[in-house]
C-alpha cells in the first residue's frame, strides 16, 4: 500500500506511521527524520539543511524531491511506503506523480491549540526517533528513552518561535494539498484528537487492514 500522511506538525502522523509499519511491515518514510540523521552525522546534505531546519522553513523542493525519488528506488519501497512529511508544496506533489503512483492521501486534522500542546511537551530519542510526549505519551523514566535509557532532548524547532513559523508555512505551502489530493478522490480524513490507541484504531479502519 502506498499512502501519505499530511497534516500539521505535531498531528501525530509520525507516531502512526512508526505503528502502522510496525505492525505491517510497510516502511515508514520521513523526509524530516531523513534531514535530522544526515544533521546528526554532518553529511554535506546536513550541514546546507540544519539551519533551515532550526527556523522551521522547508528544505528547497529539488534537494528534497531527490531524496525521496532515490529513496523510493529501493528495494523495500517497491511494493508500499508510507510517506510522512512529503509532499509538503504542490510541485513536490507534482514531481511525486511522474514517479510513484499513490493509494490514499491520510489528512490529520487537529486544532492549533492541540497542535501546540503536543510540539511544546514533544521529547525525542535522537538516535533512534523514537517520540514521547511529557504528559501523553510519558516515558518510563522521566527524560530518559525507554529502550537505552540514553536522554531525551527537545528538538531545537519545538522552541515557541521555530513552532510558530511552522504552522504559519503549513498553513501557505502544505494545507493547499488537502484540495490537491481532494480533487483526486484519494483524500481520507481522520481526527487526530483522541488517544493513540483510539487514532490507531481508527486509521486501520478507514485502510482497511
Ligand atoms: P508529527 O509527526 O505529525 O509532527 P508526532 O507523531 O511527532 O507528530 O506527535 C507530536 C507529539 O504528540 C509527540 O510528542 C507525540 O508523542 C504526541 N502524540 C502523538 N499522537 C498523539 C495522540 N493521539 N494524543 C496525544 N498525543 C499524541
Ligand atoms: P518533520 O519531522 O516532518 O516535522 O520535518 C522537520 C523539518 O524538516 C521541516 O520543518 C522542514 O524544515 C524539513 N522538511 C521535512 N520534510 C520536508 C519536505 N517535504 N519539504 C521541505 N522540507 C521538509
């Protein structure tokens, strides 16, 4: 199968993606998680994005529609994968159709005020992804990964200023998708409000899987 999930950051789209390839094996695709490894390791790639990755504006669409073309040329991503954070512009929309066909666009919806309670109280495992929220999705041990134990940190684009100018972006360059995908009658709308568990439930229903 293969989908995308759009929506706001901090709809929780990479926590549903993490589950549903977990549970069926489907790679899961972030075009962020793929910018924050190559930051971390100080490729070329990650040295040219860190900065525009810290403010909260989007990496150009040529560096970031290669990446997901060559990315989508691999072995495991034949047969589905699920696209969390791109497209996010119409012409990386665009570019996406003269490569790979798409099953169903997932559109997260949630509200603003939401969408900034779970940024700010976000904590991520650096080396892994591996997302927690402080009051919803506590780890075991206060600010520290449950698998290794290692500290969790804030990332640098979940301060109040770098939020802000996300939403603001999203709301320009990303939100015209959902007529985009609307349009091809590949749109499905999910609300992101309720727990996990219920978001889960929820998502498996409308993929039927
Ligand atoms: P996105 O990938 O859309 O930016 P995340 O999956 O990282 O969003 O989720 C943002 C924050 O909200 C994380 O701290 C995560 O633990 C938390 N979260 C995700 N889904 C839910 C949910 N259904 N209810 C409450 N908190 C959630
Ligand atoms: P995310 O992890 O999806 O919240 O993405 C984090 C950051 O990575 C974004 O704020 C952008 O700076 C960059 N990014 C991720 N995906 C894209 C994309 N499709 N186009 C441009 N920039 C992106």
């Amino acid at each position: 199968m293969k989908l995308i999930f759009l929506g706001p950051p901090g709809a929780g789209k990479g926590t549903m993606a993490s589950r549903l390839s977990d549970s069926t094996g489907i790679p899961h695709i972030s075009t962020g998680d793929i910018f924050r490894d190559n930051i971390g390791r100080q490729t070329d790639l990650g040295v040219k994005v860190k900065a525009i990755l810290d403010r909260g504006d989007l990496v150009p669409d040529e560096l970031t529609i290669d990446l997901v073309r060559n990315r989508l040329e691999q072995e495991d991503a034949r047969n589905g994968f699920i696209l969390d954070g791109f497209p996010r512009t119409i012409p990386q929309a665009d570019a996406l159709e003269t490569f790979s066909s798409i099953d169903h666009v997932v559109n997260f919806d949630l509200s603003r005020e939401e969408i900034i309670k779970r940024l700010s109280g976000r904590r991520v495992h650096k080396a892994s992804g591996r997302t927690y929220h402080v009051v919803f999705n506590p780890p075991r041990n206060a600010g520290k990964d449950d698998e290794t134990g290692e500290e969790l940190i804030t990332r640098p684009d979940d301060q109040v200023d770098a939020i802000k100018n996300r939403l603001e972006v999203y709301w320009k360059q990303t939100a015209p998708l959902i007529e985009y995908y609307k349009k091809k009658e590949i749109l499905r709308d999910i609300d992101a409000s309720p727990a996990p568990d219920e978001v889960f439930a929820k998502l498996k229903g409308l993929l039927r899987i």
